[in-house]
C-alpha cells in the first residue's frame, strides 16, 4: 500500500501477501508454521488459520504429514494470467524471437519491480547451460545489464535502491552507490548497460531500456559466455539488440481505452 494513498491497510491481507511472497522466495524450501510465524511475526495460531485456508484454496500446498508448507499451483496461474494479459511482453515476443535467431544467444525481457528487475520472457541459448533466466525470477536491479539500463533512465537522486551497502551477486557486483553511479552515468553516455560477470561468474550482458514508458520500466538483454566474447561478436550484439529494441518499441502502441498500468 502506498504510503500516501489516503487508504488504511488491510492488515489480513497485508499478511496474506506477505506470507505467499515469503512462500515464493523461498522456492524449493518448504517451510514449518513455526519458521513462518516467526519470520512474519504472527501468532502461530493465527499463522495456522491463514496457511489452512490458503492450502484449501490452492495458493498454498502441503506435504503429506501436513507439517511443511510452500507455494500453491494457483500462484503460477495467476503469474500466468499477467504474460498473458500484458501488451508489452506480447508485442515483444517476435522480437525476442528474432534476436535469439540472429544472435544465437540467451535473450531477456525484464521489469523493474522497485529495488529489483523480474523476467518476464527468455529466449534461451542452445550454446550454455542456462544460468539464472527463469521467467518470474527476481534479481536486484543494480547487479545486471537489465536493471542496470532501467536505473540509467532516472535521475541519481530517484534510484529505487535500499539504504546502505548493494547486495552482491559476483565479486565483481558493484556494492558501493559511488561506484554504480559512475557505471550509469557510462550507461546514459553509450545508450546501453554493460554487466561484465556482475550477475553470473562467466556471463556478460548487454541491456537497453525500452522507452515506450517514462522512465522506462520495461528492459531487454542479451547474455553471453564471456569465454567466447570477442570485440566483433560485441559490437554484432550491441549492434542486433539496438535494432530489436527499435522494434519493440515502435511495436508498442496503446490501444484505444486500454488502462495505463503504471
């Protein structure tokens, strides 16, 4: 809830959310009442009568003993229901096609979630293992390429960036604000964001914000093994995902009542 939306929270479904959100992070963990009342700070009972009433609705399942809780079948619906839905990640879709094809590497489409970038398309790469690209997965936003290009599109002193020392990913993570700022300040002078290992040891990435929203909120990305980057396949990449995000964004064209989501 905004903080100056004029309207008092929720506070059951303010915990709702926070425990389904708290189930998704965890991924392949599955969690004890215990562990969630006392991360969320709920009395165990009330904790109990929440997960009971999620599990019987399918947002929340259970293993057989009863004792182990995570994420239910009918967040991936939902998750499902917003690709869908969305004319950005449709209208994007044929292009992240054709840049794969030309490129023959992994190709992103992301959106800044505040401090953090989500996937919302991949084109996969046959030529690596993939690394971190799963669609839905969030990342901070100043640790890639992605975030890194969408944080470039905001002025220094509006960042959506926690206090303190940046989270890192790789060594090579920048995790002081100063040095991230001379980084996004390189990004807005060449026009794209380059992630040297930043994200994943042994990829480097490419990004270029979409700039059919002010700021942009939406980003593409090419990643590469840096074992197999040269100077031409470089400039080929910068030079193919210039094109493609031309593309997209001369794709994007609102329809007439559509709702403005920002």
């Amino acid at each position: 809830m905004p903080e100056n939306s004029g309207v008092r929270g929720v506070k059951s479904a303010s915990r709702t959310v926070a425990l389904l959100e708290l189930l998704a992070a965890r991924g392949d963990r599955p969690a004890r009442l215990d562990e969630l009342a006392e991360e969320l700070g709920v009395p165990r009972s009330s904790m109990y009568q929440l997960l009971r009433t999620l599990a019987g609705c399918g947002w929340v399942r259970t293993d057989t003993t009863g004792s182990l809780y995570g994420i239910g079948i009918r967040a991936l619906h939902t998750g499902t229901s917003y690709l869908d839905s969305d004319p950005h990640v449709r209208a994007a879709r044929p292009y992240l096609d054709e840049a794969s094809d030309a490129l023959g590497e992994t190709i992103h489409l992301a959106r800044l979630d505040g401090a953090h970038v989500v996937y919302l398309a991949t084109r996969e790469s046959h030529e690596y293992v993939r690394t971190l690209s799963r669609v839905g997965r969030r990342i901070p936003a100043h640790a890639g390429a992605l975030g890194k290009a969408l944080l470039a599109e905001r002025p220094d002193g509006a960042l959506p960036l926690p206090d303190g020392p940046l989270t890192p990913r790789t060594e090579n993570t920048h995790t002081e604000r100063g040095a991230l700022l001379r980084d996004l300040a390189g990004v807005r002078g060449r026009g794209y964001s380059v992630d040297r290992e930043e994200t994943v040891e042994g990829i480097a990435g490419f990004g270029f914000a979409l700039r059919y929203d002010t700021p942009a909120l939406d980003a593409i990305s090419c990643s590469v093994p840096v074992d197999r980057l040269s100077e031409e396949h470089e400039a080929r990449v910068v030079a193919v995902m210039r094109e493609i995000r031309e593309k997209i964004e001369n794709a994007v064209v609102p329809a007439p009542g559509a709702p403005d989501w920002r």
